[in-house]
C-alpha cells in the first residue's frame, strides 16, 4: 500500500502522550511514511536528524491586546499550511485538547475531506481536562467530528462513551514499548553507583503532577526500607516536586533518596531498578510501567485504570490500591526478598511487553487505521 504523509501534533514534554506520540511518528518514517511534527516545540526524542521526519514550529503571535497567545489558531494555521505545502494525507492528534480543535479548523480550511483527523485520547484528556464545564462541550465535538478516535486502553474508551456519551466506534489501540531500546542490562554500571552495597533499588518516574502520587511513593519506600536495605531513584520533574523534597527530608530519608530529575535517556535508567513504583491515583495506561517490564523491572501501578490491560497481579507485576501504602509496601518486600520470585515475574513481564505490546505489532495496528481512512 502507498505510505500516507502524515502530520503528527503532541505535547513536546516528557509525558506519555508526547512519548508515545514521538515513537510513532518514528517507527512510521522507518516504515517509509513522510512524517511531519507540527508543536511548539521539538519533542525530546527528536533531537537527532531522522530521515523522513520534519519538523515544523507554531509560530506563536504576541499582541497587547491578548492576555494569552492564541496558540490554538496558530497551530491550525500551522497544520493548514504544511497540509497545502507538503500534501499530507492525515493530521494526527495526540491529547484531544486543544490539538484535535486545531486540526479540525485546519481541515475546513484546507476544504474537508482530502484531510483526514485521527485523534488519539490519552487519558486526562478525558479524565481531567475534558471534563472541565468550559472544555466538556468542545471535547465531545471533536471526538465526533474526527475522521477517527483511537484510545490507549479499554478503560479509556469506557471512560470517554460513560462520560461524554459519544465513541462507540472508538478504536482501541494501545501504548508500546520498542524493546530495542527498552530492554535489561546485565553490566549496568549505574546500579554500582546508586547501590554501592549491594541494596534493592526502587524506581518512579513521571511529571510528577499530583495524578501521580508521588508522595505515595516516598510512603511505600520508607515502609519498604524498614525490612531491607534500599534505595529510592525518583526521575523526572513538575509541580509536585517541591512537596517531595520536603517529605523525603521530613521523613529522614534524604541520604537514601536519589533525585534523578528530567532525562531524555530513561532506557538507562529503568534496567537499573529491581521495581518501578507507579501508584497513581489513576492511569489510562501507564506507559512508564510497560517499559519497565521491558526491562526486566517489576512494576507495581495503580489498580484504578488501564494498567491492569497489560499487567496481571502477582504474575508479571503488582496491582494496588494508590491509597493502601500497607498493602503497596508488603507486596515490595515479600517479591524483592525472595530472589527467585522476583526472577521469575521480572522475566513474565518481559515476555508479555515484547510479545503483546510490541512496537512493530502496534504501529501496524495504526498503519491499518490509515489504510482504512484513506480507501
């Protein structure tokens, strides 16, 4: 079939939409797409020249006479014109708000149909955002008027139908993992210098929003230090994280805690855990947890949400409450002091990522979407 050019719009920051958004546009130039990023800014894993990828900035207009640029506008004029420019075939959208607004007026203004929208829903797209009474009117609009809707989980897609009450004929295709790059590392010198003394080694990474629980983690860690020498990693950087650095003082915990911050390289850092902490107090997915099980890193997530698609409690990973520190903690030391065991589900999970949440198996679900657009 004829490779389509496409138009990717994400977030340009470290959070999962961006990701997963980054590595589609990827794994499509390598398939012989045209890709072309239309943000802000670069997204953080574009940094490197790709062939078949472009990247087109949103100028962004500042006027006295607006409180805020209207980047909305811009970056449908934005997408309109390297639509016209470069003949694309599709705009995909990633975070319905306001991405897939601005593809929606760049496709009536490039004349309709020739242009496809797809819109992939994330998460507090949805959950969140979406639902705030100026934005609820919006969102559901757009996810009617999108040529397609795909969604990252099947608690996502219910989430969307129960409270918008509209797509039905939302296509679930899910995260994934590229295990090429996401995989275990036997002679990490990382973990030497994180564990000099041999400790168990636990790991979060996020935006550190207060979605994300963070301080959660701090909780279940210092439970978990209680029964065996260990160390906290916590990578990544946001609001929350003034309240951690506190909390980590507070708690006497500052000499075992590790403040990674926001890192472009997470691949090397994942392998160096023995588990990822990821109780948030919801998850569409969960894509940092897939990876970890990509590496060989058991991941305990959150039970409220989409992680439990890809991760089966007690067999490659753990499922918990995000408010059951107790139950969250037990199930660290019981896993992480039987060497054995920990083996055993580390191995299942890597299993599971490659095989059913691979990227090739995925982006060719996505392939299949725009083939089916573009009859």
């Amino acid at each position: 079939m004829k490779m389509p050019k496409v138009g990717i719009t994400c977030y340009a920051s470290q959070g999962g939409s961006g990701v997963v958004a980054t590595e589609l546009g990827l794994h499509l130039s390598r398939r012989g797409c045209e890709v072309h990023f239309i943000s802000s800014e670069l997204p953080f894993r574009l940094r490197n020249y790709h062939e078949n990828i472009f990247y087109h900035p949103v100028e962004m207009p500042h006027y006295p006479v607006f409180q805020h640029s209207p980047y909305t506008l811009s970056l449908a004029t934005a997408m309109s014109e390297v639509a016209a420019r470069c003949g694309l075939d599709i705009l995909h959208v990633h975070y319905a708000i306001p991405h897939a607004a601005s593809a929606y007026l760049a496709q009536q203004m490039n004349g309709g149909d020739s242009l496809k929208v797809v819109t992939t829903l994330h998460g507090t797209d949805i959950t969140l955002v979406g639902q705030e009474p100026s934005f609820f009117p919006m969102t559901r609009f757009l996810i009617e008027q999108s040529d397609a809707v795909t969604a990252v989980s099947n608690f996502l897609k219910e989430e969307t139908i129960k409270v918008f009450g509209v797509g039905e004929n939302i296509e679930v295709i899910p995260n994934f993992v590229d295990s090429r790059v996401f995989h275990p590392m036997e002679m990490n010198t990382l973990r030497g210098k994180f564990a000099p003394k041999g400790e168990k080694l636990l790991i979060h990474a996020s935006n550190f929003r207060k979605v994300k629980n963070v301080g959660a983690v701090v909780d279940v860690f210092a439970e978990v230090k209680r029964s065996l020498p260990s160390r906290l990693l916590l990578v990544g950087d946001g609001p929350e994280m003034g309240g951690v650095r506190d909390q980590v003082d507070q708690a006497g915990l500052a000499g075992s805690v590790e403040f990674i911050g926001q890192v472009d390289n997470l691949e090397d850092f994942l392998p160096v855990a023995d588990l990822l902490l990821l109780p948030s107090l919801h998850e569409s997915f969960g894509l940092v947890a897939l990876e970890a099980m990509a590496c060989g890193v058991i991941p305990l997530a959150t039970n409220r949400g989409g992680a439990g698609e890809f991760i089966q409690d007690g067999i490659n990973g753990i499922l918990r409450d995000p408010h059951d520190i107790a139950g969250m903690a037990a199930a660290v030391v019981r896993i992480l002091g039987d060497e054995a065991l920990r083996q055993e589900m580390a191995e299942e999970g890597r299993r599971d990522a490659a095989a059913d949440f691979g990227a090739s198996c995925v982006v060719k679900q996505y392939l299949d979407l725009y083939d089916r657009l573009l009859v």
